[in-house]
C-alpha cells in the first residue's frame, strides 16, 4: 500500500501555528517521523493561501525536501500556489492535488502536470458536486478526466484517480459505491490509472474513539476492491497492522483471519458474511457491525457499536 502521509494539513491548529511561525524544525520533524512510519509520500495541506502563497508554497517545500527524499504531494486549490510549489521541487517527481472536471480547474490544472512532469490527482467531482452512484463517478473519470489529459498527451501512467471518499456519519450511502468505482476504475483504461482515496475522510465527524476502526474496516473492504494508494494516518498503528496482515496474508490471529476474509469477499464481488464473524469475540463483533454500517446495511448512529 502506497501511503501518502496527511499529517501536514492546515486544518491543524498546531500546523497552522508552525506555519504562521515558519517554523522549518516543526514540518520537517513531521516529514521525518510519518515516512520513518511508513509513509510513501508526504500531503502538503496549506489550504488556499490566498495572501502569501508566492512565499510559503516554495518555502515550505525546499524545507521538507532538505530532510526527506520521497515524493510531495501539493494539496491546495490555489493553482497559482501549485505552480510556485511545483518550481521549488527538486527531488522525486511531485503530485499534485487535484483537478475535478470542474471547466476551469480540468483547463488549468493538468496542463501543470504535463509542464512540470509531475502527477496528478483527479477527482470525480463536476460543478455539481459528487454524484452518488459508482457508475456516475467513473463516468466522469472516462467522459471528462482521461480525455483532458489524452487531449495534452500527458503520460497516463502518471494519472491518479480519486473517486472520493464521503463520511459514513450524514453520506452513509456512497459509502458502498465509492468500493464499487474503485473496483471498476481500474478498467478504465489500458494502462490502468492509479487510484487513490482519501481513507480517513470516511469517520470525519464521528467520535475520536471510532475512528480509527472505521477507517481499518473501510480500508480492509477497499483493499478487496483494487485499492493500493490512499491519504491516510501513517501513525496509526491499527490501520497499518491492517494493511500489513492483508498483503501478507497473516493470519495468525483471529482478528487477522477475519480481515482478510473480509478483503476476499470483496475481491469475490461478494458481501462479507456473518459465517466468518465469531460474534463472541468482542472486537470481530465490532468489525462486523462496521462493515454493516459501512454497507448502509444498518443506520450509522455514534453509538452504533453500543447497539
């Protein structure tokens, strides 16, 4: 699993104090400490930085790029910011997120890419917003992403798709279909594009304490699905025992044996079954009642593992 670290992200109070200090130490002790836990690649979230992006965006890569060797990933909706990022990087090939089909990010956006040979992450989303069902999403991706960047001759190899990843709390239902468009996005084209989610945006508005079996069973389920690239807490311990007991096929423990077969189910285009789930054991019992809530087979409430 390619893992691409999100710790840096400006929602973070402590990321954003560091940020106003240019406190070079504070990001690059971050860069270290999530590859040093597994991370592939580092997110850079500055948000939009309206006023000092002609500075900070530059800033803040050459200091991350003193410390570590791994791809950035340059998060930001300013397409401005993007480009001065873009020419600060020196090391491994940078990606860039995002484009939606939006006409005028589509426009600006992966013609970037292709300038400065870096990756590119496109996500399904129109003006409109994101559509519910799988098919609608990787319609998107065929009908709109791919024919902009064939139309720029751009490597397709460097193509990165998100299909979006929506929080089980209030959008239960795409939660099911976002599995199904990872699945099928990887036919959609030969060389297939990369794909990729945002793992952790699936328990943003739940309680701390379910989070991170949220993301684990979530994270299990896409696995089956294809998945093999996501943003996501290289910190957590949990989900990368997860990631490391599916790919190994580990399954030494009963907790492992059950996330792979919950994988494998998914893998088979089947639903994972109650046969496998020893609903005496506490924690399976709490793995299967969240991939009931994550199929919207039973509605999410905070309090659905108390149920």
């Amino acid at each position: 699993m390619y893992i691409i670290g999100e710790n840096i992200h400006i929602i973070s109070p402590k990321v954003k104090v560091a940020l106003k200090e240019r406190n070079k130490n504070f990001f690059q002790e971050s860069a270290i400490k999530q590859v040093e836990a597994g991370a592939s690649a580092i997110d850079l979230n500055m948000g939009p930085r309206k006023k000092d992006w002609e500075e900070v965006f530059p800033w803040i890569v050459k200091a991350v790029e003193e410390v570590v060797d791994v791809p950035l990933v340059i998060d930001t909706t300013n397409v401005n910011g993007m480009e001065a990022a873009l020419k600060a990087a020196t090391k491994a090939q940078p990606i860039l997120n995002s484009t939606s089909a939006e006409a005028e990010r589509l426009e600006k956006v992966p013609l970037l890419a292709k300038k400065y040979g870096a990756r590119l992450i496109a996500l399904t989303m129109e003006k409109s917003g994101i559509p519910v069902g799988a098919d609608e999403r990787v319609g998107i991706a065929l009908e709109k992403l791919i024919p902009r960047l064939l139309e720029l001759d751009y490597n397709m190899q460097d193509l990165i798709i998100d299909p979006l990843v929506l929080t089980v709390s209030g959008c239960q239902e795409f939660c099911p279909e976002l599995i199904e468009a990872v699945r099928t996005l990887q036919y959609a084209w030969d060389p297939p594009p990369g794909i990729s989610v945002g793992l952790s945006n699936v328990s943003n508005a739940v309680p701390n304490e379910n989070r991170p079996l949220i993301n684990q069973v979530y994270c299990a389920m896409l696995m089956g699905a294809g998945l093999n690239m996501m943003i996501a807490d290289p910190f957590d311990k949990g989900l990368r025992e997860t990631i490391r007991v599916i790919e190994d096929r580990d399954e030494t423990t009963d907790v492992g044996k059950l996330y792979i077969k919950i994988s494998d189910r998914v893998a088979a285009m089947e639903e994972p079954s109650i046969d496998d789930v020893n609903m005496s054991d506490p924690k399976q019992a709490e793995i299967w009642k969240t991939v009931q809530i994550l199929l919207n087979k039973v509605i999410y409430a905070d309090s659905y593992l108390q149920q």
